[in-house]
C-alpha cells in the first residue's frame, strides 16, 4: 500500500471513530430542556430502574445543608419504592413523568407541577414510558431526614 493510500485509509478510521463517538455522546444528552447541567450517570442507580443521571445543586453537608438535585430520567427510568423521613419537594422542569403514592393512582407530571410529599410516605416517581423526564428534587427537614429504599417498581406496576 503506498503512502497515500495509507493516510487515506487512516484519515477515514479516524473521522469514523471520532463520529461514533460523538454520536454515542449525543445520544446519552436528554433531548429536553434541562435547565442545569444534566450530570453523570446516577450513583444511585441500584435504586433505580433505567439510567437516570445526578448533578447536585446543593449538598446535605456544605453551609446550607439543603440538598437539591437536578435529576433526569431516559424514556422508561423510575425510582424503586421509597420514602423520605422528611419529606420531599419535585419541582418538574420538562418532559413527561409519573408519581404515585403507595395505594393511590399513578399521577401523570409536566413541566410547571410540583410535588410535595409528607414526610415517610411510599412512593416513586420518573419518566413516562416513551419520553424524557427532568426534574429538581429537594430534601426537606434536614439533617434528619433519611432516604428508606424500598423493592423496585414492577412493570405492572408501573404500566
């Protein structure tokens, strides 16, 4: 193969790598609003189904002790079961999601609605099957409000 062969046909691995790449890195950006960075990937996600990404606004342990997460959900993604013995404020930025409290009706959520659940009540929320969802969740009555996971949402369930 001469040279110019060569650097033709590296040229072209080149631009063909850096292309997927580029293509997979847009694939995991919510295609929605986010308002704030969308953040990594969950470090929570085993309480989790689907991926979900994490950018914390503010921590439980810095001056203000207010933990506010902007947390966004692919199409599908949910929390386990939980409760929060402080309770919690969701303020939904965009896409479609769904709360349900442990013996109520599945809520259907929009860009504008908000959230507030009383403190240690069962609940879950995320993403609509079919579309993004993003949204701040904020940790009430701290420092002593603790997360209790509890069993994933089944499928049936959550349809």
């Amino acid at each position: 193969m001469n040279s110019k062969k060569l650097i033709l046909y590296l040229t072209t691995i080149i631009l063909t790598l850096s292309t997927s790449s580029i293509e997979a890195t847009e694939m995991t950006k919510a295609p929605i609003d986010t308002i704030f960075s969308q953040g990594e990937k969950n470090p929570y996600g085993e309480f989790f189904t689907g991926q979900t990404y994490l950018n914390m606004l503010s921590i439980k342990d810095d001056i203000f002790n207010a933990p506010i997460g902007n947390v966004t959900f692919e199409p599908g993604a949910r929390t386990n079961w939980h409760k929060h013995s402080g309770g919690q404020i969701l303020l939904i930025l965009d896409g479609e999601g769904r709360y349900q409290e442990k013996g109520k009706d599945i809520q259907i959520l929009h860009k504008g609605d908000i959230v507030r659940i009383s403190p240690n009540i069962e609940h879950w929320h995320g993403a609509a099957p079919n579309s993004w969802f993003t949204h701040i969740s904020i940790e009430t009555n701290v420092p002593n409000n603790t997360t209790t996971w509890l069993e994933p949402v089944t499928n049936e369930e959550y349809k």
